[in-house]
C-alpha cells in the first residue's frame, strides 16, 4: 500500500470510499440525507483548498483523507497560524483494520513536517469510536478548548498531535 496525492482519474473513487466509509455510521445516516453525503463525495471540491491524499493498493483507493495545509484554508476548522488540519479520514469498509488509516494520519504528520507546522488538529465526533482509538494510540490529545459545534448539538471533539513530527 502506498499512500500519495490524488489523481484526477481517482476523485470519483477516493469520494466513493469516503461516503461509503461514513455510512457505516448508523449515526451519520440524517447528516449523510441532509446533504452532508455531496460534501464528502466532492474530492475535487477539497482539492482546490486542500491536498487530498489517497491510499492505494494496486491500482484500487482504499482510503482517503484530506490534508488542510494552513488556517488560510476555507477547510480550516480551529486552525490557528502554524496549525494544519486533517479532515474526513475514510477507510473503504471492507478494507478496514489493515493499517490504512493509520498510513493515512501519518502521511499527514509527515506533510505537516515538511510544512513546518507546529500543530496538526481535527475533530471528530463521539459516534467515531474506532477513529478517535487511533488518534489516542497515535499520541493525539484531546483539547476540548478547541471543541466546536458544527450543527447545533453535535460537538465536533478537538484532538491535537504536537509537534506532528512525533509520527514521522
């Protein structure tokens, strides 16, 4: 498995997996309807503010995860100066518990290193158990200064990995 910036012949499959990876979640199904599923899908959307990375193996995406380079970024959610951000982490669900997501987060790490970066932050919500155990395991503390509230009642639950360079 490689881990690298998506290419124009992937966008329709690197927003597949994302999708596909968030309805997994039963509590997502309403935000998902409610126009949330169009958001994820746009990889080329992200692209243009962003830098998407995708994990391949072979010729197939089997993950996909959005790198916010700086606070400038209409993406950045929280960021402050010398802050990155990584969004919509996804694992194609029949590929899970193989390392991707983990390959994912570090190759944002990395990227926030090479960037300079001080801080690499994200949020999650509670109903993303299985994801908020890897940002933990990954050395990411939680900062709830940072919390936020992206609809009314759902806290997005703000982890921060500092310096990034701790997982490359």
């Amino acid at each position: 498995m490689k881990v690298r910036p998506v290419r124009d012949d992937e966008l329709d499959r690197a927003g597949a997996v994302t999708v596909a990876a968030y309805e997994t979640i039963p509590e997502m199904r309403d935000f998902l309807a409610d126009g949330y599923a169009l958001e994820l899908g746009d990889v080329a959307g992200r692209g243009a503010h962003a830098e998407v990375l995708v994990a391949v193996e072979g010729d197939q995406v089997v993950g996909c995860v959005t790198f916010v380079p700086d606070h400038r970024s209409p993406l950045a959610e929280q960021l402050g100066p010398g802050d990155c951000g990584m969004r919509m982490l996804a694992v194609d669900p029949g590929e899970r518990r193989r390392g991707i997501g983990r390959a994912l987060v570090t190759a944002c790490a990395r990227r926030a290193t090479e960037l300079g970066r001080t801080r690499l932050v994200l949020t999650s919500s509670d109903v993303m158990a299985a994801a908020q155990r890897l940002y933990d395991d990954l050395g990411f503390e939680r900062t709830p200064a940072l919390d936020w509230e992206p609809v009314s009642g759902v806290v997005a639950r703000a982890f921060v990995l500092e310096p990034p360079s701790r997982l490359t």
